[in-house]
C-alpha cells in the first residue's frame, strides 16, 4: 500500500505611469500635433495613442495616461482569465485534454500572463495565503496520474481513482501541503477505499516569482465509511530507492496570481490552474 500511495502521489512533488510635477497653475493643456505617420503606423501605434494625454508645463511637453487606463487594463486581464478559465473547463483537471486542448490552454495563459505582466511575490507574499484548488494541469494529458514525472497509468482497470487535488499554503509558517483525494479499488465484494492524503511540504521564495518546495512527510486518512480510523503516515521511500525523478523537492515559477486564481509553471513545463477555495 504504501509503495502504491509513493507512486501514485509523486506527481504532486515538484514541480506598473508619469505624473506632472509642476503646479497647476504653470501647466496648461494644449492641443499636441505628432508627426505625420504612414498608414500602417497609425494603425500600429493606435492603441498606444489614444491613451496618451499631451500636456505642457512651462518648458516641457510630458505624456500622461488618463486616469481610466487601469480601469481598461484591469477590464482586459478579467477578460483574459475568464478566456483562460473557459479554455480549461471541462477537461476533468487536464486528464481528458487534447493535443488541442492543451495548444489552446498554453495560449490563453501566455495572452493572460504577459497582459498582468510579472508576478512580485516578494513584496505581497500574502496574495500566496489560502487553500487552492486545482482545476487543471497541463501533465495529466500524459495520462497518468504522474504527469511528467512516472506515475500509474489512467485507465478502466486502475486501481486507483483520483478526485480533488488542493494546495494549502501558510506564508507565516513556510507550509506548503498538497491534498489528494483517492479512491483505492478493494477485491470484490469489498467496496473502494476513499482517502485523503496530505503531502506536507516546507516552502521558500526564490527570486521574485520561484517557488521551492522541500517534501516532509505523507499522511493518509481514511474518508467515507472508514472516517474514524485514526490518519496513518506513510514511511518515506529511502534515498537510495527513490527514483531520480522524485528527490523529494521541487520549484514552479507564479506566473499569475490575484485574490482568486493562479497560474503556475513547473520545472518540466508543466501548466497548472488553480482557483481559491
């Protein structure tokens, strides 16, 4: 059981503006004219244009954004998660994706991402606090419930059926667990076993945007109608047993995060989705 429990689980181991500074009474809107430009100029910079407001001080011109931009801004990144949120429902957390499932989930995670520009945890750590759910992982399209990492294979005669998979994170205590939900099959007549395993990490920020998770322990507890039996820890594979691929660490890069969804990318590529819980 507990080398099943080791195999099943390695998957979850890892993986923004210029203001005048004159007084008011020495500045004074003006009408600004640009220099001509071509047709396809205009239509290349028309974005950048329109937002800009041209003032003038007493010996200098200075370019402003009207104070609607990051309400436009903030409009465009809601819309782009939704598309992101859209894109990856329905695919039963990346275990029923297509090739072009996964091209057309990549996409709208880019378009989000580069749109929010580059996550700061270092200085609002707190936005990382709560429970996470998973909603989709770019990894499960292999397959098996290993992701890039090996792992048991998906299938009808799997012993093994996974439900929720949740991330818990203390940004005071430095604790990172990763929570499973897991139905064990049992040999007829007896019925399946449900579980929730709780993989318990430690956690350090690396740059601005990394984060390195160094695994603990695993513990198990019986759900359904075997909730009273006490949770059992399962005993740690021995170093020199473990596979390469499961050294008991890992790092993913925050690419975007708010008060309810982030997006992760793991050290094999790996796209993650998660959502507050």
């Amino acid at each position: 059981m507990a080398s099943l429990l080791q195999s099943t689980l390695s998957f979850l181991t890892p993986h923004f503006s210029s203001s005048l500074t004159s007084s008011p009474n020495s500045c004074q809107p003006f009408a600004c004219h640009l220099p001509r430009r071509s047709k396809r100029s205009k239509q290349r910079n028309y974005y950048i244009n329109r937002r800009l407001i041209c003032q003038s001080g007493i010996d200098e011109v200075t370019f402003i954004e009207p104070s609607g931009s990051k309400e436009a801004n903030a409009e465009l990144i809601g819309s782009l998660k939704l598309k992101l949120l859209s894109a990856v429902s329905g695919l039963n957390r990346g275990l029923a994706a297509s090739a072009d499932d996964l091209k057309k989930a990549d996409e709208a995670a880019k378009e989000l991402e580069s749109c929010a520009g580059a996550v700061d945890l270092a200085a609002d750590l707190d936005k990382l606090q709560g429970r996470w759910k998973l909603i989709y992982s770019s990894a499960f399209s292999s397959r098996t419930l290993g992701g890039s990492r090996p792992g048991l294979p998906t299938g009808r005669l799997l012993p093994v059926t996974l439900g929720q998979v949740f991330q818990r994170i203390d940004v005071l205590s430095k604790d990172f667990d990763n929570i499973v939900e897991l139905e064990l099959g049992a040999p007829w007549p007896f019925p399946p076993v449900e579980v929730t395993a709780t993989l318990a990490h430690k956690f350090e920020l690396i740059g601005s945007s990394t984060i390195k998770i160094t695994f603990e322990k695993t513990t198990v507890k019986p759900t359904g109608n075997l909730s009273q039996l006490p949770p059992l820890e399962v005993p740690r594979i021995p170093d020199q047993f473990r596979p390469p691929s499961n050294t008991g660490s890992g790092e993913f890069e925050v690419t975007y995060i708010d008060s309810d969804t982030r997006v992760t990318r793991g050290d094999r590529g790996e796209l993650r989705v998660f959502v507050i819980s």
